[in-house]
C-alpha cells in the first residue's frame, strides 16, 4: 500500500492538491519527535522537506533546456501554492 503525503489549509480546511510522493519519502516528510509526538519542526517543517523534495525534480540530466526551464516554472508555482498556505496541515492517506 502506497502512503502519499497530504495537506489542508487549517484542520478542517482546503485540501491543497500535491505531487505524488513516494512511501518512503512521505514518511521522512512525516518523521516525529517521540518524545512530543509532534512532526520534527511542526508542520512547516514537513512543509520545508516537501518544498525540498519539489525542488530536486530540477536536478539531473535533460534532453533540451526548454525541458528543463518548463519544469522550473512548475517547480517555483507549485513551491508559491504550498508556500501560500498560512495554516499548513499536513498528513497522509
């Protein structure tokens, strides 16, 4: 079973569309303090590694530069979406 990283605007709020994460980085965006129970630096950190993680898919080799400067564009509109959001509330499904 796949376990994909998910956010809402607030507990209740807007459910803001992400990319499909892999298992095993959904549970790396996830990771807790057991101590607190809580995500390591709150949601705006899983909020920190997603951005990260959206980021690197500019990384690598590409067949052309229109390629890659497209992706760049999707990259920094998606990136200003999640950044938008005041009360991130991150989780999985």
């Amino acid at each position: 079973m796949s376990l994909n990283l998910t956010l809402n605007e607030g507990k209740n709020g807007l459910e803001i569309p992400l990319w499909q994460t892999p298992t095993w980085f959904t549970l790396a965006c996830l990771s807790h303090n057991p101590e607190t129970d809580e995500f390591d630096g709150g949601h705006n950190g899983v909020r920190r590694r997603y951005i990260k993680w959206v980021e690197s898919h500019t990384s690598g080799v590409w067949k052309n530069s229109e390629d890659l400067e497209r992706e760049k564009e999707r990259v920094e509109s998606h990136t200003k979406l999640i950044n938008s959001i005041k009360e991130p509330c991150f989780s999985y499904i």
